[in-house]
C-alpha cells in the first residue's frame, strides 16, 4: 500500500488547499472544463474601454464572491457574466492547466475572476477601484495564508484605455497610501501588476460561485476601506 503524504502546499495554505484540493478529489477530473477564451485577436478601438478584465486578487472563490455580490449591490446588473479560471501574464505559458498543476505555482498562471461588463465606461473605473478595497495589493505574490505567483495580485487588461485606466488608479492608490488615506494594507508600495489579457482557461464547474453555494467556505478577503478616499 501506498501512503500519500500531504504536499508542502497543503501544508502552508492549510485549511485553503486542503478545503480546494478535497473539491476536486469529488471530481472526476483535475482537468479544465472549458477551452481558452480568446482575448487577443480583436484588437480594441483607440479610446474604447473594452467590457471584459480578468482580475487577480488573491484565491479565486474570494474575488468572486466580493465582485458578483458586493460591486454589484452597489452597481445593480454591472456585470454581464463572471467565471473563475486561470491566465498567465506569459502568452506562451502551458495551455489548458489543471487546477493542480496551477496550485504548484509551476505554470505561472494567476487566480483570476474574468469579468464581462454591462456598461464598461460607466463600471470599468469603479471596478478597478473595487478590486483594491477588498484585498492587499501590495503583499507581493500573496493573500494573507495564499502564497505564491497564482495568489498574485494582476490586473489583465484588454485595450489601451483600460490600461490607461487601470494605471491611474494604481498611482492615485499609491498616492493615498503615501498620504495615509489608506493604512490597512501590509505594507507600502502597491504592487500590482497591470498586463495585457492572455487566454483564459475557465475553472471546473465546481469552482464556479463556490462561497455562493458554500457560504462558510474558505475566504480570507475583506474589505480595508469601503469608499474611496479623496486625496485632498
């Protein structure tokens, strides 16, 4: 008989990976259930914001859970469609990873919550606002007991004007933690990354709205602030 002896991972993530890992092991396959989306073939207009943007913040159940709930009570039917997947800021990274093989941290693709906008040029900025309440950007490739490069915190734009967007609100964000406007992060420098999309390989349908089904699942997002702050 063999004895299989839990891994390093299981080991430091605790309750995460093991909670993740036992999800799959009710599942008949560690495989993705769904081909890459495609992000890069039509390119954008200049000046127009695209309506889909894949977000890394940290384990993908969270960063769900906080946009397709909570951005949306405050922006009712913002959001057109949300899956958790994977996507790497390296466009010849490993096609179709499993979730495992992701969990490594050997394929270099990121936790994302691919996210499809109703109305990007009202949403797109308050998103991207949102997304930096609820976690700590600038914990380098980590999300409290998460670490490593798939826990980073990413921001996988489509387009120039999202870029744009995406690149002002960090450096007014890293404005208001200079100014102390914001002091519930770890440390102080903002280190999120702000890359073009790559394709998008969907999660196993037992990952997708995970903390809606399981509400006392695993989470450790939270929010440091709940309004944006003035800088002046």
């Amino acid at each position: 008989m063999t004895i299989k002896l839990p891994s390093l991972k299981d080991i430091i993530t605790g309750s995460h990976a093991k909670s993740k890992l036992q999800t799959q092991t009710n599942t008949r396959t560690m495989s993705t259930s769904a081909p890459a989306a495609d992000t890069c073939n039509n390119a954008p207009s200049a000046g127009v914001i695209e309506s889909t943007v894949a977000l890394g913040a940290g384990c993908y159940w969270g960063t769900e859970k906080f946009i397709k709930k909570d951005f949306q009570k405050r922006y009712p039917d913002s959001i057109k469609s949300a899956k958790v997947g994977f996507m790497s800021p390296n466009p010849d990274a490993v096609k179709n990873p499993s979730y495992r093989a992701v969990c490594s941290g050997s394929t270099g693709h990121v936790e994302v919550l691919n996210v499809e906008l109703n109305d990007p040029e009202k949403h797109y900025e308050e998103l991207i606002k949102f997304f930096f309440m609820f976690h700590d950007p600038t914990t380098k490739d980590r999300q409290g007991n998460d670490a490593g490069t798939q826990y980073a915190s990413v921001i996988f734009t489509a387009g120039d004007e999202q870029a744009r967007i995406a690149e002002k609100v960090k450096v007014e964000l890293q404005g208001l933690v200079d100014a102390k406007k914001v002091a519930r992060y770890a440390n102080s420098k903002v280190e999120t990354k702000i890359v073009a999309a790559n394709p998008f390989y969907e999660a196993h349908a037992e990952h997708q709205e995970y903390l809606m089904k399981n509400p006392s699942g695993y989470c450790n997002h939270f929010f440091r602030y709940k309004d944006w702050p003035e800088l002046n």
